[in-house]
C-alpha cells in the first residue's frame, strides 16, 4: 500500500469527496486555518461542487466555527464540538502562559477580568464586534494595545470559553459570545473526547501513527495512546519501516494532481511527512517561522509550491514547479484551476515560473540557513 496515495483518498481529496463543509470538518476533526483564505478552499476542494460562500454561509450560520484550539494555533471546527473539544485543551495551552508572557503583554489576572467583563456586555444578545471595535473598547477600559494587548486578550478568552472568532465581514475579523454563537454543544467526558478525536483523526489522516496523532492534535502522548487503543478495534493496521500506521478499513489509494492550499491538512497533519517527498526528493513548504505554502501535489508527491495574487475582478495563480510539467500533467493543472475558478466564482489566470529554487528566489520566505 502506497502511504502518501492512501492519505489523499483519506482526506477527501480527489476522490471520497464529501456532501458539504460540515461533513470535511467533522470527518477531518478540525481544519487548520490560520489562512483564512486557503482555509476556504481546504474546505471547498474536499466537497463535490462547493462553492466559496457556501462554506462562508457555514460560518455565518454558526454551524462552523474558527477558533485557537490544539497546540494554540486557528482551526475551523464544527460548533456542536466546541465544548469538549474546549476541555481537551484549553486547560494545557492556558497553563503555558507563563508570568513572563502575562509581562511582556503588561496583563494582569486584575485587567483580564476587567476585560472578560466589558466583552461579555458588549457582545451580549448575539452581538458581533469587529476586531478594530474590540480594540477600541479594551482602550475605552483603560487597556491601550501598545504591547498586544488584544491579542493576548482575544487568545485567552477563546481558550477560556468566553469568546469566538464570529462571521466574517469581509476582510474584518469578528468577534462573537462562544455560548450565542455555538448554542448546541457535545458535553463528552475526557475518555469519550480522545476516543472521537483519535476515531475522526485516522480514519481521515489515516495511514498514520500515534506520534502523527500527537503531533496533530497537540495531545500528550500517553493521552494520544490512550485515544487509538480506545479505537483501534476499528481501524485497520499495517507496518511499513517497522512503525505502525493505522487507517480506515475502507481506505483505497487514491491518485491526480491537486492544488493544496496552505497549511493543508494533507501535509501539517503528520509527524513524519516523508511520504509525500519520495518522488522529487525534499522541498521546501514552509519558512524558516512556520508558515506552510500552498503546494502542488500528484498523486501525493510535493512536485511544487504556488500562491495566489488577488486583484480587484480575477485572481492570479502562479506556479512554482520543481521540474518542467508535461502536457499531461498540464491537463491535469487546468482542470484544477477551473476547479479553482469554479469555487471562487470568479477568472483565475494560470502563470507559471522556472523550476524551483526557493532559497535563492527569496520569494517565499527566507532560507532557513540564513542568517538575515
């Protein structure tokens, strides 16, 4: 069994394709989205004609949510998990938050819950503030954002259950009462949260190991360890280089070439991604501080990365392979353009650069051997 081909039938790429943007976010367990943009089309790639404000109108009916969740970073997850979801986490990411973090962002405990309660008056009765609104009102309190206040604010409201990102207003980030927003939430025990999460993870991720759950979820590895063996009747195992990987049963290969939005679930969503790089060999997808390109993906192998250019009535993609495409690989690159246009609703021109050298080009993030 080819790993990297059984992951994208998995994932829902290509084939497998699921009904709407709840069923991707439910199956997947939750989408990373620190790129709003790309996270949209993360979503709108794994559904059969899915266009961008469908999965928007999710988010503005409450019925997905985007909030910090495992290991502190964005995700979009369905509302009804918020809560459990919330107490596998938030307890550990919140304890992280040292005294010298509180000082560096001039918090205390004192003005913390002067803000907890300005936000919970504002926001009360389904109201929803922008981000620039929120800001203003935490200065209104005697809270200025001269050492990112806000962020440090809106971080911890959220792991805290107090608060959630909103819809979306336009380019504006909102804010919104988490118990408004997400009136409907799973009440699990601990036991019962590994066990779904660990479930959602491989059938959807799956071949993959329990240190590629960890890594995943932000889990402790004996909480990991715990959630597979709570499944594993379930699932089916296989050995490759002497490691266990774990899937559905049902799992096939699947096959094509596939535009992958940054931070795609395809790649972040693993420990070990070396399955993806056995054809051409290593690539950079991220910068030296994190940030993951969208890349381009054939039959599970990184064969390049693109980005996308937007303009006032079209949207530019320009490619950056690692080899010169062939006319059939060509075919297969606008079919996934048009599949791009298609979920935008808007034109989308194809441009494409030389082969690959990041480190050089400078382009997409600096070389991480640099000292610059």
């Amino acid at each position: 069994m080819n790993i990297a081909k059984t992951r994208l039938y998995s994932q829902h790429i290509g084939t497998n394709v699921c009904d709407s943007p709840e069923e991707v976010v439910r199956s997947l367990g939750a989408v990373q989205s620190q790129d709003y943009a790309h996270s949209l089309w993360a979503i709108g790639l794994r559904t059969k004609n899915t266009k961008l404000a469908d999965v928007e109108r999710a988010l503005t009916d409450g019925k997905i949510i985007r909030t910090w969740l495992m290991r502190g970073t964005v995700h979009m997850i369905l509302a009804e998990d918020i809560a459990w979801m919330r107490n596998l986490f938030s307890e550990r990411i919140l304890a992280r938050l040292t005294p010298k973090a509180w000082a560096y962002h001039d918090m205390t405990p004192e003005l913390m819950e002067r803000a907890k309660i300005m936000v919970t008056q504002v926001l009360s009765g389904k109201k929803v503030l922008t981000r620039k609104e929120m800001i203003q009102r935490l200065k209104d309190i005697g809270i200025p954002d001269d050492k990112q206040q806000s962020y440090f604010i809106f971080g911890y409201l959220s792991q805290s259950g107090v608060i959630c990102p909103g819809p979306p207003q336009g380019k504006d980030q909102t804010f919104a009462l988490l118990d408004d927003w997400a009136t409907t939430q799973r009440i699990l025990t601990r036991e019962e949260s590994l066990a779904v999460l660990a479930e959602r993870f491989f059938l959807s991720h799956g071949p993959a190991t329990v240190a590629d759950f960890a890594n995943w979820s932000g889990l402790k590895m004996s909480d990991a360890t715990f959630g597979l063996a709570a499944v594993q009747d379930r699932l089916r195992p296989i050995t490759h280089n002497k490691n266990t990987y774990w899937m559905s049963p049902h799992a096939e290969e699947g096959s094509g070439l596939f535009l992958l939005p940054g931070y795609d679930e395809f790649l972040i969503g693993y420990k070990d991604r070396s399955p993806s790089f056995e054809t051409y060999g290593p690539t950079p997808i991220s910068t030296y501080n994190g940030m993951f390109y969208a890349t381009i993906v054939e039959d599970g192998q990184v064969l390049g990365v693109w980005k996308r250019v937007v303009k006032s009535k079209a949207i530019d993609v320009i490619l950056h392979p690692i080899v010169k495409l062939n006319q059939k690989q060509m075919t297969k690159i606008e079919s996934q353009i048009a599949a791009y246009a298609a979920f935008l609703d808007k034109p989308v021109a194809l441009k494409i650069k030389d082969k690959l050298d990041i480190a050089e080009k400078g382009e997409w993030g600096k070389d991480k051997t640099s000292n610059n």
